[in-house]
C-alpha cells in the first residue's frame, strides 16, 4: 500500500475544491516565477549594460575617483598606452579602451550651449561594445573618423542647435595648459541614449580630436573589457595587486543605478512574493482545514486501529505537498509559456521615469528561481496541513468517533 | 501454559468515571469489577446511557477512567501514557463499530491490510493474511473494490476481517448489527464467533439486539453504571 497514492486519493475526495485549491497553487507560483523572472532579467540586462558602457573595470590614475580634478586630466593618465600594451598581454582580458572626458561649450555661431564630451577610440568601441547608440541622423562613426574633426551629438543637443549631419560647429574647452582652445567640427551623425537629460548635453569626438582640444596625451581612464562578467570580481583583486599606482573600479561601482533598481525591485517582488504565498498558504489551509474536519471520524477511527497522531499529521502533510506539487508542477508549465510567449511576441515596456525608449518585457527562466520557488511553496502547503491536522490528530478517540 | 491457568483478557476492578457536564458531575460507570476469559464472547447490554459504549471504550484504550485498576492478558495498563496505549491497540486489539468506519479511499483488501501493516507485518505474510481473511468472510471475489461499492452486510464482515486479521488477544464490538437486516445480522454474528474461535479471540460486544445476546457465551447488564 502505497502513502503517497492514498494521500493522492484524499486530495481527489473532494476534487471541485482540490482544484480549485491547485489552480490557485498554480496561478501563485506562475506570478512568482514571471515576477522573479522579469525581475532576474532586468538585473541582467541592467548588469550587461552597465559593464558594455563603463567596462567591467576601469583603471585610472590613483586620486581620479577621489578627488576633484583643478584642471583638465590633472589626474589623467600620461602612460596609457604603457599600461595598455601590459594590460592586453592577460588573457583574460578581451579589450582595453582609452576614454578622454571633457566639457565645454559648443556653438553654431548664433547660440552656445554648455556640453559633455567624451573622446574614444572609435572602432575600439564599436568593436567592444558594438551599436551602442541609438543613430538618428547621419552616420554613427563612418570610416576614416580617427583623426577627423567629426563628432556625434546627442538629440536635444542637436535639436537646441538646429544641428543635422553635415553641420559646422565649434568646440571651445579649458586646456590641460591653463587656457582656453576652440576646435571647428563637423556633425557626423546624431544619436539618442534614450535619457533626454544626457542626450541635451552629449558630444562623442574621436580620441585624438578631444585630445587636440585639451593640448594633452593624456586619456582618463582605460575601460577595460573582459571575456566574462563573471571574471570581474577576481580580475579586480587581480589588477588592484599589479597596479597599486593605479585605482581600479569594477562596472557596480559605477554604475549606481544598477543596485538603486535592484534593491527596489527586490523589494517589490519580494512583497509580491511574501502576498502571493500568504494566498497559496491560506488556500490550501482552508481546503485541508475542512478535509480534516470532514474525516474527524476516520481520523478517530485510525487512531483505534493504533496509528499515532503523528503518522495521521504526516498524512494529511503528504496530501498538503501533494496539493503543493501539484499547483507548482502546473504553475512552472505556465511560466515557461508565458517566457515563451513573451519571447516570441516582443511585448515592450513603456519608458521607465527620466528615458524616453521602452524596453522589451522579458522573463528569465531560471532554474534556480524554480527550484526554490517549488521548494518553497510544497514547503509551505506541507506546514499549512501540519498546522491544520495537528489539533485534530490530539482529539480524544472517543469524541472523534462520535463526530457527525 | 493451559488454558485454565491464563490469566482473563479483562480484568477490571473497581473502575469508575464521571463527566463533565457544565457544572454537573455525571457518574458513568461506578465501580465496576469483571473478568472475562481467554476466547469468551461476551455481550454487555442494557438501555441508552447506562454506560456500555464506556465500558467498551475504556477496555478498548480508547478512554481513561477515574479510578481502579485494568489488567490487559495479565498486563496492568492502568496508567500507561497514549502512546503505549496506541501501540497496545495496534498489535493485540480489532474493533468492530456499529457505521463500519472503513476508509473510503482504501479498496476492501487495502482495509483489511492495514493493521498489518501498522504492525510492520512483512509484505508477503500481510499478502497471505489478508487472503486467508477475505476467504473466510466471504468476499475474496470484492478484494479490489471500495466500500461504498458494497452492502451494509458486506462492509460489516470486511470490517469484522479488518478487526481480526492481525490475531488480536481481544475485539470490541459496540452496536455490530444495529444497521443490519436480520438475515444479515444472523449471518454477521455467526462469523463473528466462528472466526472468534478460529482466531481465539475474545469479543466483548455492547449490544441491544437479543439476536446476538442469544449468541453469547455470556450476557451482563449494564444499568445506570452498574454492572448487573
């Protein structure tokens, strides 16, 4: 004779409520493995953002994350292509680029606005980091661009300039020397990050143009790129130990918004979670609550044929799991559809607050988030019928016998 | 060891117990004193509220009394904590009920093979047992089917298998025929004594019906807690 089989033909006594009671089991874990699962994937893509912008680390000269520079790369680095050369000889590392930030005003003549730059190596980037701008205009960073006065401006910057592909504008910047130093460009193409506050300040120059401005060798920093995010944690510890004249901060610490998203969104679908298993675990509470009170009289029974109290609580606990694995068997059927679906359907996401492009809405299937999902809630259905049957299994025989 | 010098099944002596009720102390059983020996089949009747179903229920284990001493084969079991009592139930007491109280779920060789298994009977012997047991009531062709497939008879002699398929030392029976026709009830009472003896069991039956009473080796009269 088989427990779980009796335990199964308990569950179906009454199947209308069962049902009920596993399509709501269902339907709970659905919501928490959709939820955790959009939720897994927004860190994710928020995670490979952050390391495609910034660079899994960024190496800078020591007092450049510190301290306030009093002019132009005072804290740039003088040696980068010294520290390039040594940095690409580990394997580990995929690529390393040399980023020049600066500021300034750029003009058409007419109107001068305030602007923030940053000089690359162009197809470095565009190698390590592939399409990362949005083109709207014109070209992204056509050939021959190392070395051109051409540059990219972001949207609202363009739009306050009357600026389109083909325009003429000029640079002016603080030198590295202690003056001033203005640069015509040409507008090469105009792009969008999809934050409006960055596109009404963006300027992206060739390297050797923004270096042209600021009279210097010097870059800021050297973003280096790794072959895994997951290796960012030990090439820290690694590149901290054989560069101790150098600071070096890894893609999390500069990119603050990252664990900002992540501690709201584990706040929220952690609520969502606790609620939908508070739900679940009530559910299945009250079906098994009232399964007991039904078969008070067979419980009596057993208990005169000599099973323990603890052998009927093990028993309706089987049927509790049951019930639990039952609702997240199904339940992980729904997810996996609903990813599926999602997948194939390309739903978007309306633009989060301070961006001006939605996102696609996408759920990660996660193994894990499964397993613990399923874990949790058989867990919680099995402490529900623990919860419900313990009282009744105390009952005195006689009294229970004599229950109508 | 013969049979004259085994010591009675029940031996009570001087048990009493009172309920509650509100504030009114109600006296169920009032020093009772019986023994009853080794294979007997004894009725206990008397009307509604005399105090027979306490009488069943405390030599049953199911109940506690107040005051006096139970020896059970010999065995004082007077204070024994609810588990050795649950495990005494298990191994050496069946109970026959007036509703049957077969579980529904379970198939007629399924109830009749689950007191072996709670007494970790082997897998092959309970195989036996249970055949042996179907054959003898009479529904070895019914094995697979649920109770509420079968006849009030039907479930009562599954029932009286279920009680005696693990050779207990004692049966209770409170009320076996109240539900029964008399045809059936005839043919209900006779297995319960053929197959009592075969298994040398000893029944103590709380019954109105003079149909069993007639049966019985022995009939006592219960009256307002009072053993006559």
């Amino acid at each position: 004779m088989n427990n779980l089989r009796i335990a199964w033909q308990n569950v179906l006594r009454n199947r209308r409520r069962s049902l009920v009671t596993i399509l709501i089991t269902a339907v709970g874990t659905a919501a928490v493995l959709v939820a955790g699962g959009f939720a897994l994937y927004t860190y994710e893509a928020l995670r490979d953002a952050a390391a495609r912008d910034f660079g899994h680390l960024t190496l800078a000269h020591k007092d450049y994350f510190s301290r306030d520079e009093d002019t132009p790369l005072q804290y740039g680095l003088a040696d980068h292509a010294k520290l390039m050369a040594a940095l690409e000889k580990e394997n580990r590392i995929r690529r390393v680029l040399p980023r020049l930030a600066f500021s300034g005003l750029i003009s058409n003549g007419d109107k001068s606005m305030i602007y923030v730059g940053q000089g690359v190596d162009v197809r470095g980037e565009l190698a390590a980091r592939g399409v990362f701008l949005k083109l709207v205009e014109g070209v992204l960073f056509g050939n021959n661009d190392e070395g051109s006065p051409r540059v990219l401006l972001g949207r609202d910057l363009a739009k306050s300039l009357s600026a389109k592909p083909g325009s003429s504008l000029t640079l002016l910047s603080t030198t590295t020397v202690d003056g001033l130093n203005a640069i015509d460009v040409e507008v090469a193409g105009i792009v969008s990050t999809g934050v409006p506050e960055v596109d009404k300040r963006l300027v992206y120059a060739a390297l050797s143009t923004a270096q042209h401005l600021l009279v210097t060798d010097k870059v800021s920093t050297l973003a280096v790129y790794l072959d895994d995010t997951e290796l960012t944690a030990p090439m820290l510890e690694e590149m901290q130990r054989t560069h101790p004249g150098n600071a070096v901060q890894p893609w999390w610490e500069q990119a603050f918004y990252y664990e900002s998203v992540r501690g709201l969104y584990n706040r929220i679908f952690g609520l969502l979670g606790i609620i939908i298993t508070a739900l679940v675990f009530f559910s299945v509470g009250n079906t098994l609550a009232m399964a007991v009170v039904e078969r008070t009289r067979e419980i009596g029974t057993l208990r005169a044929l000599g099973v323990l109290p603890a052998e009927i609580v093990a028993q309706f606990v089987r049927e509790g799991a049951l019930i639990g694995g039952a609702g997240t068997l199904i339940g992980m059927l729904l997810a996996g559809l609903t990813t599926l679906a999602l997948l194939l359907l390309d739903v978007q996401m309306p633009p989060p607050p301070g961006r001006s492009e939605g996102y696609p809405l996408m759920v990660n299937a996660s193994p894990t988030l499964y397993a613990i999902a399923t874990l949790v809630i058989i867990l919680l259905c099995a402490v529900a019928a623990w919860l419900v049957s313990r009282k009744a299994s105390q009952k005195p025989i006689v009294e229970a016998l004599g229950h109508v | 060891m013969s049979a004259s010098v085994q010591p009675p099944v029940i031996e009570l002596t001087g048990i009493t117990k009172h309920y509650r009720m509100g504030d009114t102390d109600v006296p169920a059983l009032r020093g009772i004193d019986i023994a009853i020996p080794v294979g007997a089949f004894v009725a206990v009747k008397g009307p509604s509220g005399s105090g027979k179903s306490t009488l069943l229920n405390i030599c049953g284990l199911l109940d506690n009394f107040d005051q006096g001493r139970y020896r059970l084969g010999g065995e004082d079991v007077s204070n024994l904590d609810e588990t050795a009592r649950t495990l005494i139930r298990r191994r050496r007491i069946g109970f026959v009920f007036q509703s049957y109280n077969l579980v529904p779920v379970m198939t007629v060789r399924e109830n009749v093979e689950y007191p072996l298994l709670l007494a970790d009977v082997p897998a092959a012997e309970r195989r036996m047992r249970v055949d042996a047991m179907l054959e003898q009531v009479g529904l070895a062709q019914m094995s697979e089917r649920r109770p509420d497939h079968l006849s009030g008879g039907q479930r009562q002699r599954v029932a009286i298998a279920r009680a005696l398929v693990k050779s207990p030392t004692l049966v209770i029976a409170d009320e076996p025929t109240a539900n029964l026709d008399t045809v059936t009830a005839n043919q209900v009472v006779a297995l319960m004594r053929e197959l009592g003896a075969s298994h040398g069991a000893t029944f103590l039956i709380a019954t109105h019906d003079e149909r069993m009473t007639s049966r019985c080796d022995e009939v006592r009269t219960m009256t307002d807690g009072v053993l006559q």
